[in-house]
C-alpha cells in the first residue's frame, strides 16, 4: 500500500501548490517567450504578406516548408541554438527550484511563501548545483557504457548476419537497457535531492550514494512509483496529439484552443516534476517509518553532517529525524 | 505404281509437314520478337560457370559484332568493367575514393577485390587476338586503369561484315559495395563479361566520323551499349536460385551438384544475372507479363509491395509512353550488406532494396521498384549513352519516377506519409535541387565523370525532373505525352542524344502550339539543360492608392474651369492599384499572374518574363488585394515559391500556428533538460 498512499499523496501536495506550480510555469514561458518571439517576428518579417504559407494551415506540406527554410531557414536555425541554451538555463532554474520545492512539500500545509520558497532555493542552489553536475556525468558515462558496446556488437554482427531484423532487435534492447538505466539515475537523484534536503547535509556525494543503496533496496518500489508517475506525461503527450490531430489548428479559434491546451500541458509537466518529488519523498518516509517502528535495516538510511549514529555496531546513514 | 507413287508422296508430305512444325517450334522458342525490334549489332553467346567460394565466374563468349558503318574496322574495343574492383589505381576507385551510394570497400581480404582476365580471344577460324589486347584510357589517360581493352585487326571488319569472336575470361566478383559482386552467397554479376563498345558511325548521336565510343568505368557513370541478342548458360550449384536478364529457357541437373540455365534475351543492351540459395520467390503475371521476384526471407511480407509498383508502373508507362515488349520481368532484392548492389537496372532484371519492418508509410520499395522499371524504358529500349548523356536516362526516368508515384500513392504523399509528416516524390526530387547550396554547380549536359566538384545527383537527376515537370507545366500534360510518346516511337531500341530529343520537342511544340512559345523551345534547353542559371520569380509589391480627380484652375476655351477633385454624390471612386513583379532569377520563362480584386474578380495575365521587372498597373473602382505569380506552379523549377504572392491583406493565421507550435516546443526542450535533474 505504500506506492498507492505515496501516488496519490504526492498528487495531492502538487496540486495543493498550484501558485509555486503556475511561478514555475512563469519562468518557463517567460524564457521561451524569448526564443518565440523573434521566431514570430522573423516569420512575420519574411513571410508576412505571402499568400504561400496558406497550404500549411490545414496540415503539412513539404514544398512549402521546404522553400521557406531554403530560403528564410538560417534565422529560424540560428534560433533552434538558442532554445538548448535557453534550455539549459532552465536546467539551472529548475536546481535553483528544488531546494524551495521540497521546502513546501515537507510543510503539512503545503502553504506557498515566496520568502521561504526562494530562500531555500537560494540556500541549496549550489548543492543542487553540484549534484546536477555529478548526475549529469553519470547519465553520460551510462550513455557512453550502454552504446559503445551497443555499437560494437551491431559491427559486429552487421559483418555476419544475413537479417536486418536481428540488428533491429539488438538496436531496441540496447535502447531500453539504456532507458530503464537512464530511469533508474533520474530515480537515485530524486532520492538524492530528497535526503540531501533532509538532513541539510553539505556531501552531494554520500547523498547520491545513500540514495543508490536505498533506491536498490526498494528497487521495485521506487521503480514502480517512478514509472507510474512518469506514465501521466505519456498520457498527456497522447491525449495532446489527439486533440491536435482532432481540432486541428486551421483557424484563428482553433489555434487559440490549441495555445491554450499546449499552456494547460505545460503546466501540467510542471505539476508533475512536484508530483515526483512529493511521492518520492512520501515513499521515503513511508520506508523510513518503517524502520523506526521496529523494523531495523541499514537501508533507507540518510547523511547528516552529524557524527554518524551507531547501529548494530556498525556505522548508520540514516538521519533518525522524523520526516 | 501410281496407286504406290501417290502413297509415297502422302508419306513425304506428312514427314516434311512434321519436320518442319519440330523446326518451327524450336525456332520459336528461342524467338521472341519476330520482326527484331533493334539492328542487333552485338549479339552474345556465352557460357558461365560460378565457384561461389572463390566468388569466381569462369566464363566463354562467343560474339557476334555486326559493322552497319561504311568504314572499315580494324580496331575493337571492349569495356573489362570489373577491373574497376582490381586495385586502389583504377579510375573508379580514383574517383569514388571507395565509396559509392551510401557503400563503402571492404580492403580487408583478398577475396573482396574483383577483376576480370582476358584468358583469350580469336576471331573464329581466324586470327588469334590474345596478344594484341592492350588497355586503353580514352577518358582520363589514367594508365593504371584496367576497364578498357583496344584490339588491334590484322583483317578488317568490312561494312555490313559481321566478325564473330571467341573469348574466355574469368571474373573475379568484388564484395559488393557498387553494383555488382558479392555477399557471402548472394551474387550479382553487372557487367561481368567483355563487352564491346559501341561503334559510332559518322551521323550517330555527335559523331563527326566513324569512331568507338567506349569509356573506362567511372563512379558516377552507368553504361552504354548495342542491342543484341543473348543466350546464356550458367551453371550454379543445385541449391542456388538463379535470376537473369531475359526468359528461362532450360534447366539442366549436372552430375557434379550444380545445374545448368539457359537464359534467351532479345533485343537488350546487357546481360545481368543473380544467384543465391536464399531467394524465396513470389510471382505474378500482368496481361503477357510474367513478374518474378527474388526475395530475401526477411523481405518476403513486401512481396506484394514489390509486385503491385511494378504492376502500377508497368500499367502507366503503358498507358503514357509505350508498350513493354517483353516477355517478363525478374526483380531482385539484394540482402542487407550487399544494399550497393541495390536499385541497379538491367534490360528485364533490375535489383530493388527494402528493409524489414519498413513501415508501408515510407514508400521507399515502391520508389526503387518504379525507378528501376522505368531504366527499362530510358536506357533499356532508349539507348541513350549514360556516360555523356546521364540526363537522358536517370533524369528522364526520375521524371516518370515522379508521376507515377504521385499518380498511384499521392502528389504529396508519394514519399513519405507517416504520423502525419507527408512528402511526395515529385516534391521532394524538386527539393532536392531547388535546396542544393550551389545550383550552379555544373549545367545537365556534362559528361557524368565531369562532375568533379560533386552534384552529379542533385543535377542530373533531381534538375532534370524539375525542369522536365516546368516543360510539362508550360505545355500541358497532354502535349508533353504526346512529345514523350514521339521521342519513344522514333528512337526506340536506337541511341538517341540530346539534340534528337530537343528535335522532337521543337517539331511538337509548332505542331500544337505554332509559335507561341517562340520559333522554337531551343531558348528552354539554353538555360535549363546546357546552362546553370536559376529561376525565381517574385511578386514584390502591390500598392494600391485612390485615384484623385482634377483640382484647380483649368482653361477651358476663353475661361478657366475650376474642379474641387470632389467625386459626385453618385460616382464610383476609382483606385490605382500598382504590381510589381520582379525576376530575381537568370531564367526566363513565360509567366502567369493572378490578380485578385476585393469584390471577387480576378484576372489571369501573362508576361514573357524577359524583363528584369515587370509593372501592372489598374485603374478601377476595385481595388487590388492580391496577386500571384504561376499561381498554378506550373514552373517547378522557380527556386523560391515563398516569394510568388503578395496580398495587401495579410492574413497572420499561419504564423501564428506556428509561432504557439513553436513555443510549446520550446518549452517542452527546456522541460526535456531540465527534467536530466
């Protein structure tokens, strides 16, 4: 029961925070709005009095936007650059975000306070920062260890196979060993992020090592609740095709709808980044109640820059503080 | 006695009857088109014996070369196209820096080197030709290559005088990485025999005088040769399915575990065949066509993708070109690592290409299985040089590629529709030379080795398609048929050039349209085949202003007349709307414009197009609220339709789609980063 209550708790603090959600979403669109906008212009600039872009408004043709990016491509391809940097500010936003984030999840109340929010975000910012950075090395080094023998088993193979199938095969189980190996890192940094704040402890690595040892511990757990998380932006990926495939975008209302839904969405991914860490970190407490009602283990255990408490005789890592 | 005589006259009769209908019917088995449907000046007997391990054809030839000069020939040559394989010097390899089409060679064994060796040669009952057989290097005087061979004659070859030539060669196939060769057990032998060029004579295509036009093997150019006919014996092992040029004829069991076929073609250019134990078959028939194709086991679920483009191709040449004469057709799908043996076309065989698991929204089996077809016809039985003459076959046959796709599978969903991402063929062949960085790169009308800073793609296939489609634009699809049709009846199983076919565009052209286009379309071929400018045309502006009446002081007989410039109480107001139409591009065509008027009206006008601007200019109570320049894309070739309209009433709907798509995009980036942490 402990994935149900964690879901569903989760839920519940990330809806209760709508005002820090819709701040999140702000800066989001506020940055975004910098890339856009000299998109809107450039296209109002270049193609604003033709009548040749019109075929594009009932779906897409392939002439049309081939001679536009032929001929006008180079400012719209100078601004795809600046989205992945623009993307990767957010990166640091979003580090800036997690200190304030899990300072109002642990509030009971949940109550939003723009002082407490980006104090604690400013006071974690270069924890954050530093684990964000660790985090982003094991994602490459994963990367590098999954597709260089990947790679090296398709060369080999594409020299002695007949079939094109089994290459395939090869291809797809390589791709989502990668991927659940890729889930499993995001996961550990959750708990991370989590047991870091916790114990307002300065060691980013002890962190991520506490989180790897309890993330393998409850394996299935943690597992399970990420991925049942993770299915509702699946979700809403699909239902917003859906309705782009159904309203279509082929008049000033519809279009209208559209920027609406695709806003409405945005906001909901935002929701769902708190939804993660206020199920997370209820299954963490969840777990670590568990241990301080008599069940003793060496797992679920947090840093603290405390001395280290004794169990059995051995070193504990975990923070007995109440979560 | 008499009773006796008529008896024995009764007996004879019958015999010579039975003998003669054995005869006949042997006869007509082996004859398939009866008049020939070509001259037949190079005609082939041969006999060939594959070792699938030493990836060796051992090979006899027995040739029949007829001279239909006037001149006197003392000289042969032959195109050895394999030893392009034999070494890192070869021309081919030169050019290509080993790699061809996606493929690269595989220098890492022996055995992926291909070559061939003349073992000898002689005029039958005659003269020994083995040791006068010397390379030659018409092309690029490379003396390393190896794929031209000159043969000196000690007895002419008079005019009329067929000579017939015994050779015995053996080819050693490359692994495949161009055309030809092989891959574990799969083979494609391409130009695996001594083939002899072709002999001009004084009046052919641009001969001056009699003359061999036999060129070294090059990596962009394909082949050119006489019709003949061909009966071919080859010997596999029994396990092994044979594909080939032409129509199975005998199938031998041999005691040594291989078996023995025997192909019969007519009429072709080439002799092409394939082997291997993997083949799984699937066949068809349309009308008299028997359809056969050798699959890959992993391939055979799109066995009716192949036969339904070959049916739908088949059914539109028929339809909009000419007829197919043959008999039958063989398509091969090579295995994965031997893809550089993919899409190549031989007269009734041709190599397609697919993949498993290929989404029927990517309709890249179709596109090979009609491009491949169509070499049939533009190469096949229009046997246009392809080394000088590139245009001629892959472009005019992109061209039809183009329709046909479009026809059967969508204008813009020829290529590729999937999960709503949509292209069609004839869209993307413009593309692919309207995006190029440098259109400019060389003109059409280049020798296909000649195109040394690259391009020979972009321009001889994807060029000639887009200007092919703009002559079907200004002309109509009907009066292009009916060129097309004209250029095939009259040079069909002959080698045609360039200048044939202007020829037939100039004589049809006055024929429907008299002088409209000019005295000829020879202004057409200027720009679009022997030049390299582009074509753009743009609507620059539309103005439009109110036409102010008089005001002032005005005399008026011994007086002045006074106006206020006040429109009556009933009077229209008129407004002097202004276009300006511009040609950015060097080519010039003839263009329409559409001018639409704010109540509804619209006019077509037309403009020559040789100016560099061009003004129209109303005065009428409506005003002008858009216009157009070949509204109806007739100029496939125009480089930018971005800029072919202007309206004074610009209706932002699409931007803004795409500006909020845009930004929903953008923020999903930044989420898919942010969310690493």
């Amino acid at each position: 029961m402990k994935i149900p209550k964690a879901y569903f708790t989760g839920f519940n603090s990330a809806a209760k925070l709508k005002k820090m959600v819709t701040v999140i979403y702000a800066v989001i669109l506020l940055l975004a709005l910098v890339i856009a906008v000299p998109f809107h212009s450039a296209l109002l600039n270049q193609a604003g009095n033709t009548m040749e872009l019109q075929p594009l408004l009932k779906q897409f043709n392939f002439t049309v936007y081939a001679d536009f990016m032929n001929s006008y491509g180079k400012i719209v391809k100078a601004l795809i650059p600046a989205a992945i940097w623009m993307g990767m500010f957010y990166f640091l936003f979003t580090v800036f975000f997690t200190g304030g984030i899990l300072n109002i999840l642990k509030d009971e109340n949940h109550k939003f306070s723009a002082v407490n929010f980006f104090s604690e975000c400013g006071k974690y910012f270069f924890r954050y920062l530093r684990m964000g950075i660790y985090l982003l090395i094991v994602q490459i080094l994963i990367g590098v260890i999954v597709f260089l023998p990947l790679s090296l088993i398709i060369a080999s193979n594409y020299e002695t196979t007949l079939n094109e199938a089994s290459l395939f095969y090869i291809s797809v189980t390589g791709g989502i060993i990668y991927l659940l190996l890729f889930i499993l890192v995001l996961i550990i940094g959750d708990y991370a992020k989590i047991i870091l704040y916790d114990n307002d402890s300065k060691k980013v690595i002890k962190s991520i090592y506490t989180a790897f040892k309890f993330t393998f511990r409850h394996l299935f757990g943690t597992y399970l609740l990420y991925i049942l998380i993770l299915a509702v932006p699946v979700l809403l990926f699909a239902v917003y095709f859906w309705l782009d495939s159904a309203l279509g975008m082929v008049s000033g209302f519809t279009i209208f709808i559209m920027f609406l839904i695709q806003q409405v969405f945005i906001w909901l991914r935002v929701l769902v980044k708190v939804w993660f860490l206020g199920s997370e970190l209820t299954f963490y407490g969840l777990i670590n109640v568990i241990v301080k009602t008599g069940h003793p283990s060496r797992h679920d255990l947090a840093v603290t820059d405390a001395p280290s408490l004794q169990i059995n005789g051995e070193e504990a890592e975990e923070n007995p503080l109440p979560i | 006695m008499k009773q006796h005589c008529k008896y024995s006259i009764l007996v004879y009769l019958i015999a010579t009857f039975f003998m003669l209908a054995i005869l006949s019917s042997t006869a007509f088995s082996q004859q398939l088109f009866n008049p020939p449907l070509s001259d037949r000046i190079a005609s082939y007997d041969m006999s060939a014996k594959l070792n699938p391990d030493k990836k060796v054809i051992t090979g006899t030839e027995t040739l029949y070369w007829k001279n239909t000069s006037t001149d006197k020939i003392s000289e042969l040559q032959f195109h050895l196209y394999l030893n392009a394989f034999k070494n890192t010097k070869s021309t081919f390899i030169q050019e290509s820096n080993g790699r061809l089409r996606e493929d690269e060679i595989d220098e890492s064994s022996d055995l992926n080197w291909g070559y061939i060796d003349v073992q000898s040669m002689k005029v039958k009952d005659g003269e020994d030709l083995t040791g006068k057989i010397k390379y030659i290097q018409p092309d690029d005087n490379n003396k390393d290559d190896q794929t031209v061979i000159s043969v000196s004659l000690q007895k002419p070859v008079l005019p009329g005088q067929t000579i017939t030539l015994q050779i015995k060669f053996v080819s050693k196939l490359p692994k495949v990485f161009a055309r030809s060769g092989f891959s574990d057990n799969y083979f494609l032998a391409g130009q695996w025999f001594p083939k002899i060029g072709v002999y001009e004579k004084a009046g052919d295509r641009y001969a001056v005088k009699g003359q061999w036009n036999c060129h070294q093997y090059h990596a962009n150019s394909e082949f050119y040769a006489d019709f003949g006919i061909y009966n071919v014996n080859i010997t596999v092992p029994k396990s092994f399915k044979v594909g080939a040029v032409g129509v199975l004829q005998n199938e031998i069991q041999n005691n040594d575990g291989t078996k023995t076929l025997t192909f019969h073609a007519e009429d072709v250019i080439d002799f092409a065949w394939t082997a291997s134990p993997r083949f799984k078959i699937a066949e068809a028939k349309w009308h008299n066509v028997k359809i056969k194709v050798l699959l890959q086991p992993e391939h055979y679920s799109q066995a009716s993708r192949h036969i339904n483009s070959a049916i739908n191709t088949l059914e539109y040449f028929d339809k909009y070109l000419g007829k197919y004469p043959y008999p039958n057709l063989t398509i091969v799908d090579p295995p994965l690592r031997a893809g550089g043996s993919g899409g190549m076309e031989y007269p009734t065989f041709f190599t397609a290409g697919c993949l498993w698991g290929m989404p029927e929204g990517i309709k890249y089996t179709e596109l090979v299985v009609v491009h491949e077809f169509g070499h049939n016809y533009f190469m096949g039985m229009l046997a246009t040089n392809e080394f000088e003459e590139a245009w001629m076959d892959e472009g005019f046959n992109t061209y039809y590629e183009a329709r046909i796709m479009d026809h059967y599978y969508g204008k813009n969903t020829s290529a590729i529709n999937l999960f709503g991402f949509q292209v069609g063929d004839g869209e993307f062949m413009r593309d692919s030379y309207t995006g190029m960085t440098n259109p400019k790169i060389a003109p059409d009308f280049n020798y296909s080795w000649q195109y040394k800073d690259g391009g020979y793609s972009a321009i001889t296939y994807s060029k000639t398609y887009t200007w092919m489609a703009t002559l079907e634009g200004l002309l109509g699809q009907k009066v292009m048929d009916e060129i097309m049709q004209a250029y095939f009846e009259r040079w069909k199983f002959r080698h045609p050039c360039g200048k044939d076919f202007i020829a037939v565009v100039n004589e049809i052209v006055h024929k429907e349209y008299g002088n409209k286009f000019g005295e000829n379309m020879n202004w057409f071929f200027d720009d679009v085949l022997y030049g390299t400018n582009i074509c753009d045309y743009k609507l620059n502006n539309i103005s439009v202003s109110r036409v102010e009446k008089e005001q002032g002081a005005y005399d008026s007989g011994s007086g002045k007349k006074y106006y206020t410039g006040d429109y009556g109480k009933n009077e229209k107001r008129i407004y002097n709307s202004k276009i300006i139409i511009s040609r950015p591009g060097e080519v010039i065509m003839p263009v329409e414009i559409l001018v639409h008027f704010d109540n509804g009206k619209e006019i077509l006008e037309n403009w020559d197009g040789k100016g560099r601007t061009y003004d129209l200019i109303y005065n009428r109570p409506e005003k002008v609220v858009w216009a157009k320049v070949d509204p109806y894309n007739k100029i496939t070739m125009d480089v930018n339709r971005i800029n072919n309209s202007y309206t004074t009433a610009p209706d932002n709907t699409v931007v803004n789609k795409y500006f909020t798509k845009f930004l929903f995009w953008v923020e999903n980036i930044m989420l898919a980063l942010a969310s690493l942490f």
